[in-house]
DNA sequence: GCTTTTTTTGCATGCGTATGCAATTTCTGG
DNA sequence: CCAGAAATTGCATACGCATGCAAAAAAAGC
C-alpha cells in the first residue's frame, strides 16, 4: 500500500449521490511527494516553502480539489476568522445596506460573518449561547441590546463586543454611532428657522441610546429658541405604532406644525398618515423631517429632509475598531461618534435665510449647495 | 500538580484585558471529578450518562463558564451544523425578510448562517472559495446564480444545494420558487380584464429564470387575448435603470396604458417617474403592477396592486428541502413551486366583473374578498 | 573543495471533542 | 445474597491542520 499509482480522482463516473469524504491535506502531501507540514505551509502566506514545492502542492491540491479546512485550522490557531454579527430584526432600511457593507467589509480582511437574526421577540440568551459555541472572533451587535452580563460573559471570554447605532456605558463594549444628539439638534434648528413653533417628536425603542440622543439634541436646539414643550408620541420603530403615534398627535387639540421622527422608517408612516389620513398637506400644512437619511427619503413622492446616517464610514469604522481589538488581544472600550448632515428636501418648510448652528457651522443655505 | 484545589475562577480581580483562554471539556472533568468523556456525554442529547453525573457536569461547568467547542465538534462529527447563505445584493425589499425567516427557521433546527453578500459587482467565485472552508452542511443561493461548475464542486463535496427564488437546469441544485409563470399570467388576464390593449413589461435581470418565468406567463396571458406585441424595457433590478426604462416607455409614440413591472421594487420606481416626470395618474392613465407584494407596495402613497410572493411557506420549504438532503446525504434535486395570489389594490383599474384564470379559479371579483 | 550560514523540509505533537470498546457499577429477579 | 442483565464510565484514539524543533539541503564565503 501507500505509493499514489492509482490515486487519481475520476471527475465522471460517480452518481449523484455523495461520497462526504472531504480531501486531506495528507492526501495532497502523498500526491505531491511531500510531507503534510509541506501543504499546510503552501496555504501559509509567508510560510517557509521553496517555490518549487508550493509549486507541486498546489497543483496537486488542484487535481484532487483540495480546500483547507477552516475548522480544523481555528482549533488550532485558536482564531476562527469569524464575526459573530447580531441583528435582531431588518426593519430598518438601513440595515440590509448595513449588512452588505459589512460583510464586503470583513470579507476583505479575511474574515467571514455569523449573522444572528429574526428573534424579535425573543429573548437572545440562546443566541448568545449559539454564538459562543462557534468561537467567533468578535461580536458586533445592532439593533439588539446585549443584557450587562452577556457583556461580561463575552469579556471574559476575551471576545471583543462593538455595538453599532447603539452606545452603552458598559466598560467593556466599543460603539460606532452617528452623531445622534448634533443631528437632532440640527434639526431643531432647521425647523425652528422655518418658523415652526409647534413641535412633536415620535420616539423609537424608548430606552435604546440612539433614540434618547436624538431626543435630547433636539430638546435642547429647541429650548435655545425657548420652546420648552413639545408633543411626544411613541412609535417603536414599529409602523403600527408609529400610525398611532401620528393619529394621536395630529387629532391632538394642538396639533403640531412640524415633526422629527426619530427614524426615517417612522418619518415615512407619519406621513403616510397626515397625508392620507387627515388630509395635510407636506410641507404647507405640517413639516416631516426624519433621521437616517434611507433610500426611500429621496423618492420623489416622500423628498423627506432628514439627517443622514453616515452608514459607510461607520461600517469602515467598525470593521476598523474591531480588527484593532482582535489584534491587540486586549478589551479596550473606544466610543466613535461619526457626523451626518442634514439632506434638505422638500417635506419641511425652507427657512429664509441660512441655518447655522451654535457653534456656528452652517447647517443650511437658500439655493445652497443642495 | 495536578488536583484541581486552588483551581477556582476568580470572577473578579483581573483588569480589562483578556486571556484568551477558552475553558475545555478537560478542565470540566476535572472539576467535576469525572472524565472527559463523561462531559462530552453531558451535552450530548440522548448520550448514555447517568443524570447524577450529568448534575455533576453541569454544575461545573456552570461554575468554569463551560461551552462545548464547536468547532472540534465539528472536526470529529463531520457536520458543522452552518448554511452557507449567498445573497449578493440585498437591495430587493424581500431579502431582508427572507433572511431574518431563514434565520429563525435555521436556528430552530440547530443551525447557524454564514452570510455572504456585498458583492454586487465582484465575482462570486472567491466568495465560494472561502465558503467550502467553513465546510458548511448546506448552500442556499438568493439573488445570484452559481456558475455550472460550481454546482459540481459542491455536488462532489457533497454538501447541497438550494436555489432561492430561482431555478436551474443543473441535475443537482434543488430550488424554491413562486409560481412566477403564473403570477404573470394572471396579472395579464386582470389586466386586460380591466379593459388594457397596449401593454408593457419592465424586465428584471434579464437572464434570471425569476425574470424569464414572470414575463413568459404574461405574455402566454396576453396572448390569450390575442395580444402579442407589448412594450418591453430592462430595469434589471436596479434603481436608475428601471427609470430609464420607464422614461423610454412613457415617452413612446404609443405608451403603454397598463405597466407590468417583474418586482414591486421596479414597480414602485416606474410610478414614481410615472407621477412625478410625465404627470400621469394611477390609475387613470396607466395601470400599474408589480410582483413579490412588498411592505411598501401596501401604503396608501402607493396602493400597488401586486402578485404576493409567499415568502414565508417559501422560506419553510427551502429549510425543509436543506434538512432533507442533509440528513439524507445524498443529493436528489427537488424543485418546489409555491404558489401565490394576486393582491388588487389600487394602482391598476378594477375590472367591472368576475376574472378568472384559463383554469377558471377566480383571480379577482369586484367588491370581493379583499 | 570545504566550512559556515541560510533556507527548506519532515517529524512529532497538540488543539478540543466524540465515540467504539472494554471495564466497572448498578439494577433486577430469584 | 448472588448471578445475570442493563446501565454507566473511562480509556484510547481519531478528526485535519499548524508549528517548534532538529535534520537535511542549498547557498554563500573563502
């Protein structure tokens, strides 16, 4: 036995059914005339092998169909090159732009994506159990909160955590978010320049983060300009609850003249309603300004102003942060804040004169560069 | 050395930093004072363990922070319980939905998904590659196709194929698809119920059997009707071309007076150019339809009537025939229709009676049940 | 040509788990 | 209380690859 003679692979001849006998490296080193150390090093960049050999390994790794096996190779190096990358739900129409970016993201640097999604309504523990079981190199979490002491949990496995579109204050979690309270403060700014003094904000996930910053910075553009009080609706990113929310502020005894919607999904529904539910006219009767900035905004039948969610450069940050961590093999928690600008449509009323923030950065112009 | 007395885990006391390493089943045994047999059959349902030992392993590994190492598990049991996912774009509304059911359904079974997608314009190959690393048990292919050597690579490797949303000639993918053929053909006979002549059809990617089945079904329709020259433009799926394509229909000698378009999301962009560029009214001008039936084609803004694609029994059948294959090791290709129904809103004019297909199953009655 | 340096190669081992097999324990029935 | 059956356990090994180390080969220097 052992001399290859008869080894060659005989691409017709089977049937349909499968052998599931996956190829060796030891196959390929037998086929090459090499040791195994041999096929393992041609697959290593920057392994030491003669050219000639990797040569031989190679071509042989070719005729007998050959591909390392990634598992085998993570028990080892103890790096699987996988991300694990949790998404609870896809409702957001940023989301499936966020999802390809990433995976190009990664898949340029080698690594591939564990996608966790579809439990909206159920609780991640499981998950998270899945999750770890397959030794994923870093976790990145949106649109899900990851409970403290899943946290930890992941921290003492030495598993880095970055949370896109979300901050918490827990020490050992990396964020990338936009610049949420600044947008919302723009915003203010925006609306109150167009002579809006009756205002209302629709929420998302209450307790998330992103919508409490947005809420803020638009609180306090506000009260700069002494408006203190604004109506407040909960739309839950849900477009049920958004439909509500807008029927409950629009029948209200006061309705408002303008409304930020803490997201564009939510900005779309409540215009959907004043439109066709109660006869407003955008922006003559009330303006609509969102957050996110998705592709639908710039459809001619919505021209939504709203603030733009930086989503390439906070994928490339992400990605960015994340490699950092893994390489460093150490937890350290960076919070990036990446900025937006308003993309001024048609859905609110044009202020007069140009918008600028407290700090004086031009916000807008009339007949400006956009 | 050796007994495990001082071998507690200090909860607290280390800083930020990670050791990186993962508890195994070996220090569980010892813990437990047992072997390390004895916690591999802990966590095997159904293995031979008495439940007092089982208690005893649990515990400890409760208390190491224990998870079985995936990966070596699957290096012994030559199953890695991960499906590949490919999905090139995610731009369709119905990816997005797809996916988080897919997920759902996987993780209910056991298995996990490996995402590949952002590669619109790349070519899939090295996608692929990396693929067959990871060993997965299974393919699903969505929004893109596998070139016919691929196919065979997999079938050699044995691990399964299941087309979503598409179909092969290829002997050994199995797919799941909408019952394209005859979505078309009932949009054709709503159409021309409604009283339509001069018609036209937006096409999809041209070489997709999606797109193929879709328009050979409306014009198979239409010919019924004696009507055999329509209007015809390429969307391929893509914003900017689909406008072009309606641009080039509207401004016609002859426009069309009712617009098929193979995806709601090629719809929804030829009623924007309809609406907004040449100031025609839906559906007093031209009708409009389009197929998969997504969120947005329900909004009043909208009202697009639309061929549902079922994506939930789709989703379920694509799982079903994975696990099938699976479990059979052998590869048998199935191709699975599910069918659909027309949903009538109101972008297309209403018919004044009864219509009916070929086969005479009611497709649409005026004041009917939806 | 011979020694020294450098490059290349193979050997052996280990990563963390599952599993066949034989040894051991527990249970069952008398 | 004991023999036999059944359940449980540990031992040893294998899965496919990467890598330290020493041996071998090639290259360089004189």
């Amino acid at each position: 036995m052992s001399v290859d003679g008869g080894g060659v692979p005989r691409p017709e001849g089977g049937p349909a059914t499968t052998t599931r006998h996956a190829v060796t490296a030891e196959e390929v080193a037998r086929r090459a005339g090499v040791s195994q150390s041999a096929v393992s090093r041609a697959f290593t960049p920057g392994a030491s092998v003669a050219a000639k050999t990797r040569e031989k390994v190679l071509a042989a790794a070719r005729e007998l169909g050959y591909r390392p096996n990634a598992m085998a190779r993570t028990l080892i190096t103890n790096r699987s090159r996988i991300i694990g990358v949790v998404m609870a739900y896809l409702d957001n129409l940023i989301y499936p732009d966020v999802l390809e970016k990433l995976a190009a993201g990664l898949q340029q640097r080698g690594y591939q994506m564990l996608l966790f999604t579809g439990f909206k309504d159920r609780h991640s523990d499981p998950v998270f159990e899945q999750i770890m079981q397959y030794r994923v190199d870093g976790l990145l979490l949106a649109s899900t909160t990851l409970s403290s002491d899943l946290s930890d949990e992941c921290a003492a496995a030495g598993v880095p955590v970055v949370m896109f579109n979300r901050m918490t204050e827990h020490p050992l979690c990396s964020s990338v978010t936009s610049d949420n309270r600044n947008g919302g403060r723009q915003i203010a700014e925006f609306l109150v320049a167009g002579g809006h003094r009756r205002l209302a904000y629709v929420a998302g996930v209450a307790i998330s983060s992103t919508n409490r910053d947005r809420e803020a910075g638009f609180r306090e553009g506000l009260l700069r300009h002494g408006i203190g009080k604004i109506g407040h609706a909960e739309g839950n990113l849900e477009l049920a609850d958004t439909r509500a929310a807008a029927r409950e502020l629009f029948a209200a005894d006061e309705p408002p003249d303008a409304v930020f919607a803490g997201s564009d999904h939510m900005a779309l529904a409540v215009m959907e309603v004043a439109r066709h539910e109660f006869g407003l006219r955008i922006p003559e009767d009330v303006s609509i300004v969102g957050y996110d900035d998705v592709g639908a905004a710039g459809w001619p039948s919505f021209s939504l102003t709203s603030f733009t969610l930086p989503v390439a450069p906070m994928v490339d940050a992400a990605v960015e942060l994340m490699m950092e961590q893994i390489e460093s093999s150490s937890i350290l928690s960076h919070h990036r804040v990446v900025p937006g600008r308003l993309a001024v449509r048609g859905s609110a009323r044009l202020p007069r004169r140009p918008v600028r923030d407290r700090d004086g950065t031009l916000i807008w112009a009339p007949g400006g560069t956009e």
